[in-house]
C-alpha cells in the first residue's frame, strides 16, 4: 500500500513539471509521461516529450490529413486505447545505447494486459520518444509504421 502511495506521490510530482524541462533520465521521461493520467493535469504542449522525428511525422500527418478529420493516429498511444484507467504500471530498466535507450512498460488499461516498448534518443539536451510499440495483444503496432501506412495512402 504505501509503494502505490510513493508512486502515486512521484508521478504528481512529475507531472508539475512536464512541460518545463529536459529529462536526464530516461526513466524521467518515462514517469514524465504517465503522470497526467494519474494526476489527469495534461500539458499542452507534448511535442517537448517527442524527438525531432517523431514530431516530423506528427507534424506531416497533420499536413496531409483533410480538415475535420481524424489522423493516423486515433488513439492515445500512451495507453493504447481511446479512453484510460491505468492500474499496474511497471517499467523496466532502461537498455541504453550511447544516445538510444530502449524502456519497456506494462501496464493494465481499463483492466486490459497492455506492453509497450519505448524507443528513445537523447537530443538537446535531454531524452525524447522517437518511437513506440505495442507488443501484446492481437493488433501489435509501432508507431513510424503507422504514420508511414497513413503518408502512403494519399
């Protein structure tokens, strides 16, 4: 009980901060993310969690995708689902590889088994998604390949 406290504690605290700083860490970065679901204070501005090329591909999807439509992307790929109420959240210890560092996550969504593999680079200063990827369930997906299906269907 008190680890779910401490935990609990650590993502709000977090989650103050999301839009205000660089993450040194790639576990930083990592709570950074989830704290809003906990705390459900959302920054308005993710694009400071996204590397330059995650950002490039939001940024294209967004160009080539009608007005008043839906994008490549119509769910949150941070819970893997439309709607959220995470419970069990684990990560794992970063494998890191000089500027690249790999963080899976667990967690249950709306009760639901969901696994996550982060793909992250160090850039300006402090770590960034570069990717993300389901690898559970029966509609495994990466993040690039979806935007990369979408560019391709114009």
């Amino acid at each position: 009980m008190r680890l779910a406290a401490l935990v609990t504690g650590l993502f709000l605290a977090f989650s103050a901060a999301v839009a205000a700083q660089s993450y040194e860490t790639p576990e930083a970065l990592i709570e950074a993310i989830y704290a809003p679901y906990i705390s459900g204070n959302f920054p308005e501005d993710e694009t400071l969690l996204r590397s330059k090329a995650l950002q490039a591909l939001y940024d294209h999807d967004a160009e080539i995708t009608p007005e008043g439509e839906i994008g490549a992307i119509d769910f949150d790929p941070y819970v893997d689902g439309q709607d959220y109420q995470l419970t069990e959240l684990a990560m794992a210890a970063p494998a890191i590889a000089g500027d690249f560092a790999t963080v899976d996550v667990t967690f249950k969504n709306m009760g639901e088994p969901r696994a996550l593999t982060y793909d992250l680079v160090f850039e300006d200063g402090g770590w960034k998604v570069d990717d993300v990827a389901s690898t559970l369930g029966d509609f495994p997906w990466r993040l690039s390949e979806l935007f990369a299906m979408a560019a391709g269907g114009q």
